[in-house]
C-alpha cells in the first residue's frame, strides 16, 4: 500500500477536526473535534513509521511508540476536559462556547462587596436559594 492513502486519509480526517473545532459553539463537540484531529496524527505516526521502517535496517517503530503516548495524552486530556465543562455546566447551566464568558470577569471587586470578600448583594441560588424557600 503506498503512503499516498494513509496521508490523504489523514488529511481529511484533520481537515474534519479543524472545522469542528473552529465552527461548533458546543464545547462537547468541540472536544470531540480535537479527538479526531489527534487520530489523525496517530494515524500518520503509523503510516510513517510503517513506510520507514521498509527502508530502514532497523525498525525502532518509533511512530507506534509515539502514537501510543499521544493515546494517553488524549484520554488524559477529555477526561479533564469533560470534567471541566460539566463544572461549568452545573455552575452556568450551559455548555455554549459564546454564552460562557471569561471566569476572571465575574470576580471583580464590587462597592457592595463585605471585608471578607465575599459579594453581599449577590443573588443566592443553589442549595442556600432553596433553604430560603423552604423557610419562608
């Protein structure tokens, strides 16, 4: 089989990637898209270790070796990833890449804000809005 096919077949699967990763607003699929742009790459490891090593007098199969690391690196990476965007799921109730604003923006100082540091005039939601409730 030539290296013609692999490489092709590569590119496209990275071309899919890269469109997914730059015209989703989901951020699920936006971790999905980078998935698939990593598959690429492992896919061209192995393309090209196999071709060299048809070359070569010795076969290290460095690109297999390679490819198996970036396996790691990538489940490490959407296992963190997907624990990432579930916290902002459950803290914003959404997982829209332009709903979502920077994190440093909602912690500025406020004139409101007590000695401890804590926001005085911020609305109470979550557990403590629902012992409110029950209460009242």
């Amino acid at each position: 089989m030539h290296l013609v096919y692999p490489a092709v077949l590569s590119a496209l699967l990275f071309c899919t990637g890269l469109y997914g990763v730059l015209a989703r607003r989901n951020a699920i699929l936006i971790l999905m898209s980078v998935e698939l742009m990593l598959n690429a790459v492992n896919l061209n490891l192995v393309a090209f270790d196999v071709w060299l090593s048809k070359t070569a007098e010795e076969t290290l199969h460095s690109g297999q070796a390679l490819t198996l690391f970036t396996i790691a690196i990538a489940a490490a990476e959407i296992g963190i990833g997907l624990a990432i965007v579930l916290a902002v799921h459950r803290d914003r109730g959404t997982a829209d890449i332009d709903r979502l604003r920077d994190t440093a923006e909602g912690h500025e100082s406020h004139e409101g804000s007590a000695a401890d540091g804590t926001d005085t005039d911020a609305p109470v939601t979550g557990a403590a809005a629902e012992k409110a409730e029950a209460t009242a």
